[in-house]
C-alpha cells in the first residue's frame, strides 16, 4: 500500500507546548485551517468570477486555459490543515483563551 508523501507522523507532545494542552493546540490550528479555507475560497472564487458566463446552453460554453490553469494551481497548493501546521509549529499563530467570568 503507497503512503501519501504528505502524510507527516508529529510529536504530540511538541503540539502541545504553546498552549500546554494537546486538545486546545488542535482546536487552535483547526480554527486556523478554517482561516485558510475561507481565505483560499475567497480568492478562487474571485479569480474565477473573471470567466463567469451567463450562458445556460452547455453547448456554447467553452475552455477557457486560464481558467484551468487557476483552479490546478490552487489543488496543488498546500491543505489549509497542513499550512496552519506548520504556522502553529513556527510560532506564527496567535491566540488566546476566552475570559471567564467571574460572576457569583
């Protein structure tokens, strides 16, 4: 069976140092991922909204290269999981517990 060259076995217990919990680490790259995500969608969908067509009939809709080429550039670019990673691993990624209150 072929592994994914992408896949990368990580040290829980180096996840676990910015925020001295293994849970709240990957709570906190998923947001990020999300982030990304978001980012990413924005951005192609923009780009793509260029070649927006407003024909129905599929026989008239065409190739467009440029097109193609934008949407294979964004699938060989790196997972949004696996940029917030490496965010978080460099100290890039800031964040910060919710304040508790203090009723009572």
């Amino acid at each position: 069976m072929a592994v994914n060259p992408s896949i990368i076995t990580r040290d829980l217990d180096k996840l676990a140092t910015n925020t001295g919990n293994i849970y709240e680490s990957i709570h906190t790259i998923g947001q990020r991922a999300k982030q990304i995500s978001s980012t990413m969608k924005e951005e192609l969908n923009n780009k793509l909204s260029e070649f927006a067509s407003t024909v129905d009939n599929l026989e008239e809709v065409f190739e467009n290269k440029e097109q193609i080429e934008i949407s294979r550039f964004y699938e060989r670019m790196p997972k949004p999981s696996t940029l917030a990673m490496e965010e978080f691993l460099e100290g890039k990624v800031h964040y910060r517990m919710p304040e508790e209150s203090s009723e009572g």
